[in-house]
C-alpha cells in the first residue's frame, strides 16, 4: 500500500519540478532592450546561458580584452558554438569594475588577452518572456478593435561625456611655456646689447 501511494506522488513532484524547469527564461526565449543592442549590436548571438541569483535573471556572456585605450575597451564575445567575434568597440564607465582571480579590478585595468565573465541583468538590458498562460489568453481578449499607436517620444538628447579623454594633454601649457622663455631670452639679449 506505502509503495502504491509513494508512486503519485513522485509523478506529481516530477511533473512539477518538469514544468518549472520549462518555464526558466533561455538565451534564445529573452526580448532585449534597445539599450542592450546599443551597447552590443548582436547581443544576442554572445549570450551563453541565463543564471538566476537573488531572484533576479541575468544573461551571462564570456568577453576576451583585446585592446585597452583610455576612452574604450575592445573586446571579443565568445559565441554559445565556441567560436570569438570580431572585435566589439565598448566604452565602460571608467569605475567599472570586474572580478578577476577573486580580486577586484577596475575594467580599465583588464590586460590584453584577459578573458572575463560579463552578466547583464534583467530591466535595462532584456525582459522576461510573457508566460504560457498568459500568451495562450491573449488571442481570445482580441476582439476589441486594436487602439491607435501612441506618438512617438522625441529622442532625448545625448549625455554628456563624463570627462574629458586622457588624450588632450598639456601641450597648450608646454606652447604658452615655451613661448614665454623664447621672450624672456630675447629680453636679456637686447639687455646685454644697450
């Protein structure tokens, strides 16, 4: 009678544990944001697999640090088939930072040919998709006539830099400087002439 009793119920924990699994958002089953695909174009061909933590879904993508220059980091995406991209222009926020080794490290910092982890997290780069339930009801709720489509927002304005590139430099001072001491020089010349 114990094993007669034993056996629904571990079809029924089964079949429950069956269908949350098929309900875990993919790579392939996650709509990206527009901010996403501007930070990476083909955003969705680098991303390897989704892990959920603290309840939130983030996408996890695997980056190799090609070059390094104060306004941009280029990088290569690794594909879920193994192979790298071409190279992908990013421009981090110069306080990012990333875990390397169990150590913390500015984005910056990440030498040439050094591969990391990179996980973007649900809201800003993707949402979730519409669950079953929900997709199945929405034909039957169509037959109210479609609303007309909402104007479209003007595009906001872009930001403005953070800082000023490390490329500028001092030449304008070392110019001013050299200037003033080719003056001063022609100075004690006619000086010493009178």
């Amino acid at each position: 009678m114990k094993k007669f009793l034993l056996s629904p119920v571990l079809l029924i924990a089964a079949l429950i544990s069956f269908n949350a699994q098929a309900q875990d958002p993919t790579c392939d089953t996650i709509v990206w944001t527009d901010t996403a695909i501007e930070r990476i174009a083909a955003v969705g061909d680098y991303c390897l697999e989704m892990d959920q933590k603290d309840g939130a879904w983030y996408a996890k993508f695997r980056a190799r640090v090609e070059r390094q220059n104060p306004v941009s980091t280029t990088v290569k995406y690794q594909r879920p088939d193994g192979s790298w991209s071409g190279n992908v222009r990013a421009h981090p926020d110069i306080s990012e930072r990333a875990e390397l080794n169990g150590r913390d490290v500015l984005v910056s910092e990440l030498g040439q040919g050094t591969e990391v982890s990179v996980y973007l997290m649900e809201g800003d780069n993707f949402s979730l998709p519409a669950p079953a339930a929900t997709a199945a009801a929405a034909p039957a709720a169509t037959s109210a006539p479609d609303p007309e489509p909402a104007a479209e927002p003007e595009p906001e304005p872009e930001p403005a830099p953070r800082m000023l590139p490390k490329t500028a430099g001092q030449a304008n001072w070392l110019a001013l400087l050299g200037t003033l001491l080719i003056m001063l020089s022609a100075g004690v010349y006619v000086r010493r002439q009178f």
